[in-house]
C-alpha cells in the first residue's frame, strides 16, 4: 500500500488535476499507471542484467517482460500528456504541474516525447521503489522493535499534539525519529548499488586502474556494513545519527552529510550515491520520507499479528532492496 501511496503522490504533482479530465484520464492515472509501475518495478524487470548488461544477450523471460511493461507504460504516459496539453486552463507559460513543463519543452524542440516519457518513468521509479520501500522498511523495523517505537512515539507525542499531524517544522524538535530515518537508510539501503555509471576517462581509484569506458558501480550497502566506518553495523543502532548532549556532531554524520540542505551527499553515509550524478531529489525523498513516518508513527501503532513472532527482516535484491510482503496489526494511538 506505501509505494502504491507514493505512486499516487507522484502522479497528482506530475499530471496535476483539472475539472476538464475525462473519466478515461483519471483512469488510466489512477489504475492503470499503478498496475503497470507495480509490474514494472516489483515483481518482473529489474534483476542482475540491469547491472550488467551482456547477460541481456541471454533469452530471458522477465527482461522482455518488462521492455513490454515499459512500452505499455510509455503509451500511457503518452496518453496523459496530451490528456494535460489539452485542458482549457494549460498555459506552458504558467506552468501548474511538471507535463506542462516538459509539453512547453516539446513545444520550444528542447525535448522529444520520448525523453518526456522517459522522464515521467524516471520520477515515477524513484517514489516507488525508494521512498515507498524505504519506509515499509521503517515500519517493519519498527514492528519488530517495539521499544523504538515507543520511544519515536514518546518523542512525538511530546511535541505535537493529538489534534494536528505533524509539519516538517517540527522537525528540529525530534532528533531521535530523525535518528530511526536515517539508520533504517542506512541499515536496510534500498539503493544498494546506484546506477551504473561509465568511466569517462582513464583513471586510478585505490591503486586500480579503471580503463575509460569500464561500467563502474559503487557498492553503498558495503559502505553502509563496513566494520571501518561503523561499529556493529549489522545491530539498528538510531543513536548513531544523533548529536550527543554536549553538541558533538552524531557519528553517523560527521563523514557524510544528510541534511541540511542543500546536501553534498559524501563520505561513508550515502543512501542518495555521492558525487554529481547523486540522487537529484534527495531533497523531496528526505522530506517524504520524514512527513509518511512522522505522520504514520504519531497516529498508528505498528505489530506483528500476536502468535506470529517477529517479521523477516530478508532483504529482497532487484533493482532496490525491499522486504518480502509482509502484513501488520495497525491500531490507533
Ligand atoms: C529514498 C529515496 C531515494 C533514494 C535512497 C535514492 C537513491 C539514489 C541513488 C543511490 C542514485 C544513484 C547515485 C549514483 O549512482 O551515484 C539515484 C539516482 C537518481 N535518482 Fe534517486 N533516490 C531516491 C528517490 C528518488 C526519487 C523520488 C526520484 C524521482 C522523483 C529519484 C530520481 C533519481 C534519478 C533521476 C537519478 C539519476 C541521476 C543521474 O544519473 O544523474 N530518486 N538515486
């Protein structure tokens, strides 16, 4: 239900909403993205070829799966586009949502429909599999720790009040939920191996010689589990990204910085990848992800079903890392 939550976010900033749209509009918007991304992204693409590219060569079944789910997602995109390009109240020049950006684009030749599709698709993945996943993790970490949970509650609670949800202007006010954020990000990284980049010209990296052209990735969840940079790296340890009492910066921190922003994403805590081609929209996932747990947390309780112990914790390796589906006893506070 999370990143189906997101999708959903995603699709109203991107489409945006007009009394003008035909029931078939806000079908395909509601339903039908959603039943393609979730093939897309869940169940059938994204496996070690998206890695590494000549096992493509290979006759295999879930890659041309999802090139056909791809092309049906594009027809859609497709659709809604000019679904927006036709509302009485578009106006490229006061723009009300990103496809009357990217319809101005098409209009000035600056882009084609197919990077617009490829675009939306783009926007579409990152909500899906990294906001959403990210915080079924939260709440499945949370469920089977019971004593965090009560304690991000305890923080919660004592800061904003059962009549209001809370703002990300509380959020200097709650340094330990803060704190369960960004080890879940660290601890269960959903982006485990970025994206594939291309050495662009001859280099050395740690007394390596990387030839120009070579695929390069970097493994932040080694990053994240390195014995060098964390202590017990395998326990969920949400103090490790709070400043202690006398001011010293939160070890998690000090070699890499999370927030403020604008976030030059560095050092050895790197959920959104490091360097230029880092995650560009760190910024909206942070404050996603803080308002659904915030939010969720402050009015929910979260527990495994009574008899069925604790959730596994198995990580799932495609594209991003998800848990395996899981079911919760949610209760209101
Ligand atoms: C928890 C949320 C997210 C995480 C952990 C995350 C993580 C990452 C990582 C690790 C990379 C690769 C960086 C590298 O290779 O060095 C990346 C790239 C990218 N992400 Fe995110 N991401 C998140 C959310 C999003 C969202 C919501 C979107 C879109 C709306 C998005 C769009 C992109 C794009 C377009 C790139 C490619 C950038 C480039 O190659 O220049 N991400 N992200």
């Amino acid at each position: 239900m999370i990143p189906r939550g997101n999708l959903a976010m995603m699709a109203r900033s991107i489409f945006g909403k007009s009394p003008s749209d035909t029931d078939e509009f806000e079908r395909k918007l509601e339903d039908q993205i959603d039943a393609v991304f979730y093939a897309i992204g869940t169940f059938k693409g994204a496996g070690p070829e998206d890695y590494i590219p000549w096992l493509k060569r290979f006759p295999n079944g879930a890659v041309k799966e999802a090139v056909r789910q791809a092309e049906l997602m594009d027809g859609i995109v497709d659709f809604l586009l000019d679904g927006v390009g036709v509302r009485p109240e578009h106006d490229p020049n006061n723009p009300a949502c990103l496809a009357d950006i990217l319809l101005a684009g098409e209009k000035t030749g600056e882009l084609d429909r197919a990077s617009s599709c490829a675009l939306v698709s783009d926007l579409f993945g990152g909500g899906l599999d990294n906001i959403g996943h990210q915080v079924v993790w939260l709440l499945l970490l949370l469920a089977n720790r019971p004593r965090v949970q009560d304690r991000v509650y305890e923080e919660l609670a004592s800061v904003v009040p059962p009549d209001r949800a809370p703002g990300i202007e509380d959020k200097p006010s709650l340094p330990y939920l803060f704190g369960v954020i960004a080890e879940t990000m660290r601890y269960k990284t959903v982006n485990p191996f970025g994206l594939p980049h291309r050495a662009a010209q001859t280099c050395e990296v740690g007394g390596f010689t990387i030839p120009a052209g070579t695929q390069v990735l970097g493994n932040m969840y080694y990053i994240h589990h390195d014995e060098r940079f964390w202590d017990s790296p395998y326990d969920f340890i949400p103090e490790r990204f709070m400043p202690s009492p006398d001011g010293t910066p939160a070890p998690g921190l000090t070699a890499g910085a999370f927030i403020p922003l604008p976030t030059q994403t560095s050092g050895n805590f790197i959920p959104f990848g490091a360097g230029l081609r880092a995650c560009p929209d760190r910024g909206f996932s942070e404050i996603a992800i803080w308002l659904q747990a915030s939010r969720l947390l402050h009015r929910y309780h979260f527990e495994p079903y009574p008899n069925a112990g604790a959730l596994p914790e198995d990580e799932v390796f495609r594209l991003s890392v998800t848990s395996k589906p899981y079911s919760l006893k949610v209760s209101r506070r």
